[in-house]
C-alpha cells in the first residue's frame, strides 16, 4: 500500500495505491493555511485511504522550491504556512513509512514524459499554470539534474513600473519587474483584479493572458530546447486561457527555431 499526494495552493490531494502502478479514488479538501493543520489533515485521509493497511511508502508533491535534502519547502507565494516546515520527517514518523518529497511540477513532468502527453518524446516540458505557474523538465524520462530545482513563472516577461531619474538626465529604470506568474496564475489574477479567473468573461482580457503565455514560453523554448512542452492546470483546463491561441502567439513569437 502507497499513498500518494499533492500539496498545492489552493487544494491538498490525496489517494492509494496497492500496485504501485495505478491508484484509487482521489480525496480532495482545501489546503489548511497552517502547516500543523495540513499535517493532520493528511493523517485522516491517509489513514481512512489505508483501511488499516500497512503503508510501505508516501511519495508527492508540493509547491515551491525544496531544501537540498528534499525535506521540505522553502519558497514559493501560495504555500507560506509551510516553508521551512519538517513535511519530510513529521509524516514518516507518523506512519513509519518512507517519505518521498518533490517538487509538484517536477512530479508532472515525471507523469506527462513517461504515461501522459509527453510520452514518446526525449526531452519533455511540463508547465502547470493553476494558484501559480511552476514547471520543469525531463530528459529520457528522468527528471533533469538541477542545483536549486525549477520556477518558470519567475522568468521577467514585462517591466511593469518605470521611474524616470530627473538627476541623471532623465534615464528611465525599472521599478517594478513584471513575472510570468503575475500576469496567468489564479492567485495572481485574482489579487489584482478582485475576480476569481472563473468570473471573468472579457474575451479580450483572456487573449492578454495567452499572449503573456506565449512570451514566456518562447523564452522556455529557447533556454531548454524541449521536443515537447505540455501545459495543465486549472487555468488550462477550466477557464479562459485558450490553448490554439498561446500555440498560434508562441508560433508567432519564435524567430530561430
């Protein structure tokens, strides 16, 4: 018996395995804001998923960048109540069972390059674009090697402040940095225009997000050189981003491949 999990922004998931190839029904609740109430909330459902049933292993996902030893997440906007928190060491001393804790794109690439859209590809792109907007990437179905993991929708697309210094003939310098993740992700979207993106209708307002997403995945494009990039999340797959648009502007956008 396994247990798998994800523990993103907006919601925590849950579900078992007794192969270790499939996996059952998905428990979904709302991620609690503090860490401790996170972690009692996985004990129930853990539990209740389990029946009783040894648990051999735990292996999921979360949000953000991890520390070096993959015990924990130490970054990331949406997940603040648990940076720095020991998720690693409290679960397995909890079921005494092995924990098994990455990145929750780098989990989705792992999926979309070995069972998903990504199969059959060498080099894959996965880009989630939900609460916020993460990434990574796989190379022959393995995750790709990196020295702090990867934060796509941290890339700089738009310098969205500009101040003019009257003292230094008048050069103009940027004082406010637009990222990636401000102009797509739910959370984002939502702080900024009072609406939850699910609200929102203008067809106008969503052609801007598509081209804001095609701009930073040229520039994904040009920096990783995948074969393939596969895009999922809510923004994708519930509201209003259209896919045949940030293909057609990422079309336009590419000027060397």
């Amino acid at each position: 018996m396994y247990i798998l999990f994800d523990i993103g922004g907006t919601n925590m998931r849950l579900a078992a395995s007794k192969d270790g190839k499939t996996f059952g029904e998905i428990k979904t609740v709302p991620t609690p804001k503090k860490f401790e109430e996170g972690i009692e909330a996985f004990k129930r459902i853990a539990s209740e998923l389990s029946g009783g049933e040894k648990i051999g292993a735990i292996a999921g996902g979360i949000a953000g960048p991890l520390d070096e030893k993959k015990g924990m997440a130490v970054g990331g906007p949406n997940i603040g109540g648990y940076h720095n928190k020991p998720i690693k060491s409290e679960l397995e001393a909890a079921f005494g069972a092995p924990v098994y804790l990455e990145n929750d794109a780098a989990m989705g690439v792992l999926g979309e390059a070995n069972f998903g859209a990504g199969k059959g590809y060498e080099i894959v792109v996965y880009i989630t674009i939900s609460t916020g907007l993460g990434g990574a990437r796989a190379v022959g179905g393995v995750l790709d090697p990196s020295a702090m993991g990867y934060e796509p929708g941290w890339q700089i697309i738009a310098c969205s402040e500009v101040a003019r210094d009257e003292e230094n003939e008048g050069d103009e310098h940027c004082v406010k940095r637009g990222y990636l993740s401000h102009y797509v992700s739910g959370a984002e979207i939502e702080k900024h225009y009072g609406k939850k993106p699910s609200e929102i209708t203008d067809e106008t307002f969503w052609n801007e997000r598509a081209k804001f997403l095609a701009c930073g995945l040229n520039n994904i494009i040009v920096l990783w050189s995948p074969n393939v990039i596969v895009l999922g999340g809510s923004m994708m797959n519930q509201v209003g981003i259209s896919l045949e648009k940030v293909r057609s502007y990422t079309q336009d956008a590419m000027r060397i491949f």
